[in-house]
DNA sequence: GTTGACCTTGGAGCGTACTCCACCCTTTAG
DNA sequence: CTAAAGGGTGGAGTACGCTCCAAGGTCAAC
C-alpha cells in the first residue's frame, strides 16, 4: 500500500505519515522506485495511534508502546493489558472531570465562584 | 503580592506567570518600584489554570472564560450560565471518553484488537 | 511524448507552552 | 556600604506535532 492509499484510509495526510516514518511510528519498506510500501496492518495502528493520542498519550509514548507490543511473547495478551492500562487511564480522567463538574456545579449559586475556595 | 510569594503559592515557575500575563490569562498591576502585583484571588486562579489545562483546555480556551467572568463579575445569573456552559462541555468530553472506554473494552476480549473494527 | 496524478527529498515555518539567559534595578539585612 | 535576595526586560531556545513548499523523479493514459 501507497503512502496516499494509506493516507485515505487512515485520515490523515501524507505528510503526517512521512512525519510518523521519521520519529519511528510507522515503518515501510520501499518498492524499486523508492515509493514507500505499506503492510495493510498499517491502518489500524495509525487510527490506534490517533485513539491513543486523544488520550493523552505523546507520540513517543505511542512509539514505545508499539515496540512493546512488538517484543511481547503474546501480541493479544499485551494488547489486552495495554487497553486495560488505558481504560484506567480514562476512568481516572473521568473522575477529574466529574469533580470539576461538582465544583463548578456547586459554585455556579455562589457570589463569586472563583474567590470561593 | 508579588511575583515570587504567588509563583510558591501556585506551584510554578515566575516565568510561567509573567507568560501567563504576557498572554492575557493573569493581570497584575504594578507598584512605584515597575514590580508586579497580584490580587489574593490569583491564586486560586492559577490552581484553576492548572486544573483545566489538565482536563484539556488549552490556554486560550481558559483565558477567554476568565474573560467571559471579568465581564460579567456581577452578575450571579451570568455566572451560572457560564459555569453550565462549561459543565456542558466537561459532559461532552466525558462522553467522548466513556465512547472511547467502551470500544477499548471491547476490543480488549478479541484475539487481535487492532485488527477489530 | 506530453499531461497529470502520484511519489521523493530537504528544509522552512507555525502554534502551544513554556524555559532560560543576560543584564540591570530595588530592597533589606548586617 | 555592601551583599544577597528578589524583581524587571527583551529575546533566544526547546519540545512537540505537524504543515507547507520547492524542486524533481515515476508512471499510466491518451
């Protein structure tokens, strides 16, 4: 697969993805031209990636993980581990978010929110 | 209160402070001698920066709610309005990452998640 | 054999959020 | 009077994550 063929698939442009090649997140090897070729299983690590990112995650976060990914003796099994890692991840967030929300709730009535507290 | 008790106080750096006036998130006005001075409540002004950039507000998403208070430091009834606005986002983006969570946790059980979906 | 879509590279530039530096002034304690 | 602690300015530099550009090679269609 071509880097525009990927580009489209994945949402995203080419530059992004030669940007990705460059800091380690994505590899390809070159066809006789010097194009760059794609394995399909590039697609869903870049939408992995886009998910991860929305989480928080850098990319040399990402870029690490996928190297861990890659040493694990079980592929499924630490994927499995690193999604229940980012569900803690989200679920801690959430709490954050609802206690933002309780505090900005419970402020709304007062004089002056922000001097509260 | 000057620029070094308020960076203590704050947890950061005096040089992240006066880029926070220099980007219009903290107003000070100054003394005889051209020092900063800085009301009581930037405290917990600042702690609330700290907060919403946490939950993923960027800078200028926070300075223009603060702008939003300054110009409406009066009225209880605005006040209400903008803390729901923002507590209306909060949900937002709670849902968004409950979505995420729920599609994480689905593919945490399949053999090859990233190749799900 | 030329057009046009697609690909290559290197390098510049941008927005966000700091971080550090040099150099100089002010205040306070001894 | 001096030294230390604190403050001021402007400007450069950093890290991240792109984004755009110029100049040029490749390839299929007409």
């Amino acid at each position: 697969m071509r880097i525009g063929e990927l580009a489209a698939q994945a949402g995203m442009t080419k530059d992004t993805i030669r940007f990705y090649e460059k800091v380690g997140l994505v590899a390809a090897h070159r066809l006789a031209n010097g194009y760059r070729d794609f394995p399909p299983e590039t697609v869903p690590w870049l939408r992995y990636v886009r998910t991860a990112q929305r989480l928080g995650f850098s990319l040399a976060e990402i870029a690490r993980h996928g190297e861990d990914l890659r040493d694990a003796p079980d592929t499924a099994e630490a994927l499995s581990a690193l999604f229940a890692e980012k569900i803690q991840i989200i679920d801690a967030r959430m709490a954050e978010l609802g206690a933002l929300r309780a505090e900005l709730t419970a402020r709304a009535g007062t004089g002056c929110p922000l001097r509260a507290s």
